[in-house]
C-alpha cells in the first residue's frame, strides 16, 4: 500500500467534515507542522500525498455539509409532519410472535447511543447528529429502570435476570430471585428459588433458541438465557469454591451444557472453561492460555451427546464458521476465543466472524423451525471498551451492533418476528462542552464561547468519562495537556473526573425499542423485569397464553363465518355513515345542551384486569361515527366485570344512536319511559347505557342476558355489532 493509500481515510474524514489537516488531527488549527513531531509530520505528509493523488486522480465529492435548508422553519415544520403522518398511519400487530430476537447492548446508554449515532453519521460524509440508527427506525419505544433489588447502580448479571427471567434480582446473581444473595449456594434451596429465562421457556415450549454474544458464553450476560446461579464469576469449576460445590452449586458452563442442551445456536468465545488442561488451539505456545476446568471434563464432547443423528458441528475459527451451511445444520457451537472475542477494531490472528456475521448465521438457522425460535444476541464489548474508558472502541462496537440489528431486520418479517433493542445499564460516558455541529465526537470539544480549552488552560474532548483509568492529573495539580495527543486512536482513554482502575457502569434509565408482533407493549417507562413478561406474553410462553387464547377465538370465528380476520374486523367495523345519528321518528327528550345525544364525548373502554391493552380505541368523533381504526374487544372472565365491558362497548359502538336503538328494543312504554328519564338523568354515554341495560333487564320478561342482547341489537339493526359480539360469545371469550 502506497502512502496516498494509506492515507485515504484520512482524506475522506477531512473532506467529510470541512477540516484542515491540523484539525482533522488534532482538533484545532493552531498548530505549525514544524512544531509536530516526527511521528505527525510523516503522517501530514502522507496526507498530503493523499491530497495530490486524490486530485490527481480527479474530483472528490463531499457530501452532507450544506445544511442551509435548516435555518428555514418550514424544512422542521414539514420535517415533524411527515413524522407525524408516519405515526398516525401505524397500525397495532396484535399477532401472536412466532420469533423473537432480543438485542441486548451490554453498558449502551442514552450517551452511548447518541454519541454512536454521531460518529456513524461522520464516517457516512454527514455532520453527524442527523444520522438514525437501525433500531430508531422501530416505531415503539420504553423507557426500563435498570437498578438491582440491592443495588442503585447494576452489574450485568442480576440485569440479565430481569430482562430475560423477570424477576429483579441482586448484584451477581443469575436467574435466582433476591432471596439469595451473591454467593450463597445453600440460598438457592434446590430449585426453590431458581427462575427460568423466556429462552428457557422457548425451548421448553417447542422453539428452537439461539445465542449469540462477543464475550464469553458463560460471561453474565448469554448466562442468563440458562443459568441459575448465586455468583456471576463461576464460570467454570475451578472458580468454584469446595463448599459451594458440596452444597449442590455447578459452574455456569456446565449448566450450558445441561440446560442448554438443546440450543440449536451457540456462538461466542471462553474456550478455557469448557475444556480440562488442554493446549488450545488458536495459542498453542502460550502456557498460559490452557483450558481451566479441573473436573477432567470436555464440554464440548457433551454437548455433542445425543446429537448423532443430527448435522452438529464445533468450530472455533472464521474459515471453520465460513463453511457451516446454515440450510443443512441442525446445532452449532462456536468459541473462537479462549476468553472474550476480539474488539471489532482489532485484527485476530486466527479470524473470526463479526457480531453481524453471526447473527446472520443464526437467523439462517433458526428459522427453518416452523414453531419459531427465540435469539439473544448481545453487544458484549461495548461495555468492556467503557471499563477500560475507550470511548473509540465502546462506540465501533456499538455500531457494529447496529449492523447486525439491520441484518435481522432484512432477514426477517415485522408480521411474525418481535425484534427487541435494549441495554442491561449504562455508563459514565458523557458528551459535554459546546461543539460545533459536526465537530468530530470522538474529537476534541469547545467551550461555551468557541474556545478550544477549559478554564484551566487546557484542551478537552467532547467525550469524558465521570470516573475510570482515564483520572490524571500532575504534580502540579493540572491535568495532563492532549495536545499532540491522537485522541481519536482506538486506544485512547477519555480523560476522567475520579480515579477508579475500571470506568463504573451508570444507573440512569436505558431505552426499549421494539418492532413486530405486540411492540406496543414496550411502552412508557417499566422495570427492567417487565421486559421478560412483555415477550411472555406476545410469544405465549410459559403459562402466559392469553394472546394465543385469543387468537385462536378469531381463527374459531373466522371459521364459523368464513371469512379471514382481516375481512371479518372490515365487515364489522362500520363506516362512518353506518353509527350516523338519525333523529326522524324518535320521541323527542329534553336532555339539555350538556347531555346532546348527538354530540356524545368518547369515553375509553373499561381496561381488561389483569390483561395489557390490546388495540388502539376508537377514534373520536363528535358525530357519534365509528372510524375505521381495528378494535378487538377481549372482555374479562368475571361476570361483574365482563357484563360492564360489554355496556362500555356498547355505549362506544352506538354512542348518540341509543334514541333509535331504544325505541326499537323489545319492551313496554313503561321501559321506554323510564329509559328516557334515564337518558335526561344521566349525560355520561358510559352511564346512561349501564343503567339503560340494568333497567332493561329488571323490567322485562325476558333475562337480559347477553344472547338476548345480541338478538335484541340484531333486530334493531345492530347487526354487526351484535355479530361482534355472538362471536366472542361463541368463541368461549364472552
């Protein structure tokens, strides 16, 4: 490679943002080149060069740097309708999830994100802050509180407790409820206090499961798909202590083998604890990269057991991981480190496949199961390049969990495939001082009035870090001066307000973006627990089988009527004419201007116990009209309860048509009469049609149950409304 070669990225990060090479270097334009050292000079040179051969060679576009259509309003006006649009014209899938795959990016905060955002949007030639990542694009977003039962601030272990068992849970501890405490075997009581994570309970019910992670597998994160566990650092047996093992504790990779048995997909590093005192195979002369397990066992010749009919295969490089035919194989287990796999920035010297890789590799795989499958794939090393207060390698590694995100999101369909983005915590990365717009974020920053220093004197960068190994300062109590410095090399460590040998994680509350399948239940701001029970629930796991339930009472009802659920909610849903109030031939009611039937106000439906909301309501009219906006109406079991959903219904469905509908209803003018008094009485729809009903029932002959009420609104010419409901009622959910 030329030295003009070389150089490129180096032309192509100046001409994205505007810089001269001094700034482009070193964040500033004061510099001389005959105040660099020699290291810079050969490279201002090798830019240089660049430059030449780049013109040389003919014209360079930039591109993304003329931003004067935002100093005009109507460019943010029309920005924030089109926005707008695009979220009215979402519709709810209520369908039940076939797939799931949960993102998991390990320590990837609000600051992480945005600053990832950024850098992504820079390396694409833009100013940066405009760019959108792959999972912004999901059209539901949750808020999830990530603190420990013990702790304010959590580690990823009793995290991953949360979001994938649910059940919040102490510091270090994995898939155990917080009656044990970190380290307490005997705690555990047997099974007493062991919770199973939704992976678990995907394969328990039929799905094929996956796990996809760039640390170890047995590191606390992947662990929490398999493991019960009082103590996050027992990976293998030789991390165990004597007593924990007579109390009846197993390491975590062997509870891989045991309880993840039956994982079609394991991909990720630690070699070390799956095999005994063996050579490894990618450092064979370094003695100090051995296996660890002091059992006599190889875990990986047992996790082979029972598979020989099958196409199973181990691989531990990149050319081995290339040739597995995702079409033909039935389970795969791949370690391609003996501890964490490499940083994305970094080159292994054996090879092995990228997050993005992977996690094509597994989708390929798992979705030839036609019960579906559940996928965990985590962004381990973002969290590992914030301990170490490498800003540079925690953002790569975020965005190359981007990539991957986008990958599954080509591979797979919104209709049957729930795909989740979330974080285990953050960290104490912060993006601070007042650069410029497109100032690079891994650069240095600017103060408030343009200056390129502190008060102290000294240059700062945009990212910093509240704590960690990034802490400095001199004898003479000044910070240590970054000119000169790279601070956009891979290894450079963000400067640090406290000394701690590794950056801490951050407690503030990480985002949930979701798409597919119910992604409306990730919503608001929940407990990290909450996320396992909203995948419970949309993926009908465990004992959670409502929304299959109900599911299946529309496939009943689209049977008995022949039609398809779409075509059955189009026919009973009227259009705006059909809910019209028509006053001719209703006796006239005095029932004031508050109490207009014609103007009825919309009042929600009563919420389902127990039971998150299914659909959108029905849009508001001031007509009394139905919009077109689907609406399934699931009433609770409880009669009390059920028999009060079906009168909200009723007031929502025919809101001001009660005066038609009244007039029609089998009764004598005594009801009549004392249905008018109510009407005059009782302005609230929801009111006025309850004790409509309940008067309706005690005065006549007939039981008001609900297949007279079906008959009596299907002879008044409710019959969608009435067939609505014969449906649910036939069905088994009425």
């Amino acid at each position: 490679m030329n030295s003009g070669q070389a150089a490129r990225p180096l032309v192509d990060r100046a001409l994205a943002a505007n810089l001269s090479p001094q700034t482009l270097l070193f964040g500033r334009s004061t510099y001389t080149v005959k105040s660099l050292s020699v290291k810079y000079k050969m490279e201002y040179c090798r830019f240089l060069l660049a430059i030449v051969t780049v013109v040389v060679a003919g014209p360079c576009t930039t591109s993304g740097q003329d931003r004067d259509f935002e100093n005009d309003a109507k460019y943010w006006k029309e920005s924030a309708q089109t926005a707008i649009k695009n979220i009215l014209s979402q519709q709810l899938n209520n369908n039940v999830a076939k797939n799931v795959i949960l993102f998991m990016g390990d320590g990837m905060g609000v600051s992480t994100a945005t600053a990832a955002r950024i850098l992504k949007g820079q390396l694409e030639g833009v100013a940066g802050e405009e760019a959108v990542l792959s999972w912004e694009e999901f059209p539901h977003v949750a808020m999830s509180k990530t603190y420990n039962v013990d702790r304010q601030v959590a580690d990823s272990a009793g995290s991953a407790t949360a979001y994938l068992c649910g059940t919040k849970a102490n510091f270090g501890t994995l898939g155990v409820d917080a009656s044990v405490r970190r380290g307490d075997c005997r705690a555990m009581g047997g099974n007493k206090h062991k919770v199973d994570s939704v992976a678990r309970l995907a394969d328990k019910g039929g799905k094929s499961v996956g796990v996809v992670t760039t640390t170890r597998l047995t590191h606390a994160s992947p662990a929490g798909t398999y493991a019960n566990s009082p103590e996050r650092g027992w990976e293998n047996d030789a991390d165990m202590p004597d007593q924990a093992k007579r109390d009846g504790c197993k390491d975590i990779a062997s509870q891989l083998i045991e309880n993840g048995r039956n994982y079609k997909v394991l991909l990720g590093g630690g070699r070390r604890n799956f095999f005994d005192n063996a050579i490894d195979p990618e450092y064979p002369r370094d003695s100090n990269v051995r296996g660890r397990r002091r059992d006599g066992r190889n875990l990986v010749v047992e996790w082979g057991w029972g598979k020989e009919d099958f196409n199973s295969s181990y691989v531990w490089n990149k050319g081995q991981f290339d040739s597995i035919d995702p079409s033909t194989t039935d389970y795969l287990i791949g370690l391609f480190e003996p501890s964490h796999m490499q940083y994305v920035t970094d080159t292994d010297r054996a090879g092995e496949p990228t997050l993005t890789e992977m996690t094509d590799k597994a989708i390929r795989m798992l979705q030839k199961d036609d019960n579906g499958y559940f996928l965990f794939v985590e962004g381990g090393r973002i969290d590992h390049g914030h301990h170490k207060g490498r800003a540079t390698r925690a953002l790569t590694e975020t965005l190359e969990m981007e990539k991957a995100v986008r990958r599954a999101m080509d591979l797979t369909s919104a209709q049957d495939t729930l795909i989740i983005v979330t974080a285990d915590h953050s960290h104490t990365l912060t993006i601070g001082g007042y650069p410029m717009r497109g100032r690079p974020i891994i650069g240095l920053g600017q103060a408030y009035d343009g200056e390129d220093w502190a008060q102290d004197g000294l240059p700062f960068t945009t990212l910093n870090y509240a704590n960690g190994p990034g802490f400095a300062i001199h004898g003479n109590g000044r910070r240590h001066d970054i000119r000169g410095v790279d601070v956009a090399d891979k290894n450079y460590r963000q400067q640090a307000a406290l000394p701690f040998p590794d950056e801490s994680h951050g407690g503030e509350d990480v985002t949930i973006h979701a798409r597919g399948p119910m992604a409306h239940l990730f919503h608001g701001v929940q407990d990290q627990s909450y996320i396992a029970h909203a995948i419970m629930y949309a993926a009908c796991l465990g004992d959670t089988k409502q929304h299959c339930l109900q599911n299946e009472a529309m496939k009943k009802a689209q049977q008995r009527y022949g039609k398809s659920q779409t075509e059955e909610k189009e026919d009973f849903f009227d259009k705006e004419n059909d809910f019209r109030v028509i006053v001719q031939d209703v006796p006239e009611v005095d029932a004031g201007s508050s109490s207009s039937e014609h103007h009825v106000p919309y009042t929600p439906g009563l919420p389902l116990p127990d039971e998150p909301a299914l659909t959108t309501p029905p849009t508001h009219t001031t007509q009394g009209s139905l919009a077109s906006t689907p609406y399934i109406f699931i009433p609770p079991s409880n009669e009390d309860d059920r028999r009060q959903a079906v009168f909200d219904l009723i007031s929502q469905r025919v809101g001001g048509g009660w005066k038609k509908l009244v007039h029609c209803l089998p009764g004598t003018k005594l009801t009549k009469h004392m249905v008018h008094v109510v009407q005059k009485s009782y302005p609230s729809s929801t009111e006025r049609t309850k004790k409509i009903l309940s008067l309706w029932q005690q005065i006549n002959s007939e039981d008001a149950t609900i297949i007279n009420l079906v008959t009596a609104l299907d002879r008044c010419g409710r019959r969608r409304l009435a067939k609505y409901i014969d449906i649910h009622f036939t069905a088994g959910t009425l």
